[in-house]
C-alpha cells in the first residue's frame, strides 16, 4: 500500500502486517524526517486493524491443523507408502485414504460391504485380486458388469489375454481374429468358446423359470467349479457371496442367450426380481460400506439401495433394521451407507453418475452425513492392485462377514 512516499523502502509493508508495522516505532531513532512520517501514518493505521488482524489470524488457524509431510525415500511397504502418501495431497493422498478407509470398514464388525466392479477390467489381469477380496471376505456381496464376470473365465479355461498396443492397425487385427482392449489383445476363437460355454450351461436350466442375475450367476460359479474352471462367480459361489449383474445381458451372456434360443431354449432372466431380491439384502444388515471400481449401472443399482429399499414396504421403513433417517416431506425413511469408497476416472462436472462425488449423493440420503469416505480419480489397473496388496499387509486374518448362504439354498 502507498502511503504517500515515493521510492521508500516503506510504501510497501508486507501487506500491512500490524505487528511489524507496530515494531517500526522503535526504529524512529535511525529514520528520516520523511521516513518518520511514514512510520507515524502506518503505526496508526496498524493500532486501528490490530483487533481486525487478530480476528483474521485467530479464524487462520483453523484451516493450519494437519499438516503435510513430505515423503522420504527409504524402505517401505506397500502399506507404509500408502499411510505416507495419505499425508501429502491430490490423489496420492486420496489413494491413501482409500486404503484406511477400507481398513476400517473391514474392521466394523455391523458392516455388509458391497463392491461394485464397472468396465472390462477382469481383461487387464483384474479379476484374481477379486477373487481374493471374495476369499477374505473383504467383501459381502458383488454387483458387476456381465463382462467382467464372463471375460475373466476365459482364463480360466486355460486361454490367455496378451500384451499389446493400442498404436495398431486394428483393421489388420480384424482380419487376424484379434479382438482389442486399448492395449490388450484377446483371441475371438476363444471369446467365443467362451460363450458356447455359457450356452451350454443355459441348456442345463430349467425351462420357463424365472432366473435373478443371482440365482443364475450362483449357479453357473457352481458348475463351473465341478469342471474346476477358474472364475469370479466359481469362487463365490464357493464363498457363499451373492453377485449380481443388472445389466448381464449387455455381454458374452446376451450372445450365450441368442445361442441357446437358436437350440429351442428360452431362458428367462426376471429383471424385477434381480430388484427386489437385491433390495431384499437390507432386511440382513445393520449399516452398509459401498466400494465402487468404476461407476457405471453396478454403482447406481448399489446406491439405490440406500434409498429405494424401504419402498417395499407400506410405513416405508425396513422392518427390524435400525438407523434410518425419516424424511417428512415423502414421509419416508432412507438408510445412507455408513463408508463410501471409489475409485474412477470419471469426472462430477458432466452429471453422470460414475464420476458423481459423495458429496452429491449426500443430498439424495446415499451416504450419511458423516460417512467415511474416500474418492479417489485413478485408473483402476493402478488402484486396486496397490490398495489390496496394502490390505493384504494390514490385515492377517479371514474376516467373517455378512451370512448370506440362505441365498445358496436350492428351493
């Protein structure tokens, strides 16, 4: 600020702090006429905002009670990286509070977690890390994309997916029999083996019946594993944990489906029911943990659960289950997820619901006010293999979770 000298060392007073400018006082001694002057002006302009500055610099203090640490190198592991990296900032530190935030969901003994699974990650080398987060327990149920519990059984049948490029001539891969995930590449010979093996379990059902996602994905992970054919649904099935595929048919499974009407078979996969029995899962359970691996219809068809189950019933309120939050304006009770992960690349800013924060769902009653949550924007292939590997580190024991085996009981 000028107060009026020109070329003073004095007409510009690091933004007029009144502690220093108050200290000039006791230099009057070594100042000019002209440089006293000034110190006189600034000295009351100081006594004037000295209550302001400390009003000022008691509200800053709120905002200074964490502070950062800078990371050293030196040995560590996995897990020390992460709680290292969850005191920095960005989405280094997001993928440190990813991992805590797990950790404490696994812990909370009044937990079910779910897991939502987007995308065609089980090609990227995924779906084992699945396989084990199911094993442990460290999920309770799974609600996926039909491709990334179809695509990962073609390893299991002895195939193989291969490193490749996506600076490629994809007309050539065309011409090859070569199918391409961005830099991934796939054999369709053995994509559609794959899928003749999908039809080939469709013939075995019973005609006329009416299949959740979950009944039939129950019961294909079980006659996979009698032909000991590695899967996600194998090994489920095997853990007694329910998965779900709301859009199942929007993958190898549609085809199977087409190639088994072309054998006279018509199987019938009940939307409504796949709801409601999914829905259904909240008359077990105390509070929710969600994880989200991407976004996409498994993330939205596990958040409506916070909000759509209770409609099932005339008061509106899930019977028996406590901690709901009674809305008056609808005049019914809503059930948000106590723990939220994500991991995405999606961005809030389009509307969509796969980059959608936690904070938006707020508004809607899918997570609590107070949730423990953490987002963070990461490619998934980075992510999860990192945070499970740090779970791994933390945590020796098999959790127990949520029994669902009613769900594996033939009727």
């Amino acid at each position: 600020m000028d107060l009026g000298g020109g070329g003073s060392s004095f007409c510009s007073i690091r933004r007029l702090d009144p502690v220093y400018l108050i200290n000039m006082k006791k230099m009057n001694n070594r100042l000019s006429k002209k440089e006293k002057h000034l110190s006189k002006l600034v000295s009351q302009y100081a006594k004037i905002n000295l209550k302001e500055y400390r009003k000022v610099r008691k509200a800053t203090g709120k905002y200074k009670t964490k502070k950062l640490e800078a990371i050293n190198v030196d040995a560590k592991s996995i897990s020390e990286l992460l709680s290292a990296m969850a005191k920095t900032g960005f989405q280094g530190r997001k993928l440190g509070e990813v991992v805590d935030v797990w950790e404490e969901m696994i812990k909370d003994k009044n937990v079910t977690i779910i897991m939502g699974y987007a995308g065609s990650l089980s090609t990227t080398g995924q779906w084992k890390i699945i396989n084990w987060l199911i094993e442990q327990r460290f999920i309770d149920v799974l609600v996926s994309t039909g491709a990334n519990v179809s695509e990962d059984i073609i390893e299991g049948m002895g195939y193989y997916y291969y490193k490749g490029s996506q600076n490629v001539d994809d007309v050539k891969l065309l011409e090859s029999d070569i199918n391409r995930y961005y830099d991934v590449f796939g054999d369709d010979v053995e994509y559609l083996d794959m899928i003749n093996l999908i039809a080939e379990f469709i013939m075995t059902r019973k005609e006329g019946y009416n299949y959740s996602t979950m009944e039939f994905l129950r019961d294909f992970g079980l006659w996979l594993n009698k032909r000991k054919i590695g899967s996600i649904i194998g090994t489920a099935a095997k853990a007694k944990v329910p998965v779900f595929s709301p859009a199942l048919v929007d993958s190898a499974y549609g085809d199977a489906v087409l190639i088994a009407k072309s054998r006279k078979f018509n199987l019938i996969l009940d939307q409504a029911k796949d709801y409601v029995d999914f829905m259904g899962l909240t008359k077990k359970v105390k509070d929710i943990g969600v994880i989200y691996i991407g976004g996409g219809v498994p993330k939205d068809f596990i958040q409506l659960l916070a909000v759509s189950s209770p409609l099932e019933y005339d008061d509106k309120k899930i019977p028996g289950r406590p901690g709901g939050v009674f809305r008056p304006a609808t005049n019914e009770y809503f059930y948000p997820h106590k723990y939220a992960i994500q991991i995405t690349t999606d961005s809030p800013q389009w509307g969509g619901l796969s980059g959608c924060t936690f904070e938006e769902a707020t508004s809607w009653g899918k997570e609590a006010v107070d949730a423990k949550k953490a987002q963070c924007f990461c490619d998934a292939t980075i992510a999860l293999p990192i945070v499970t590997h740090a779970l791994k580190e933390r945590i020796k024991s098999k959790r127990k979770g949520t029994d669902f085996s009613s769900l594996f009981k033939k009727k």
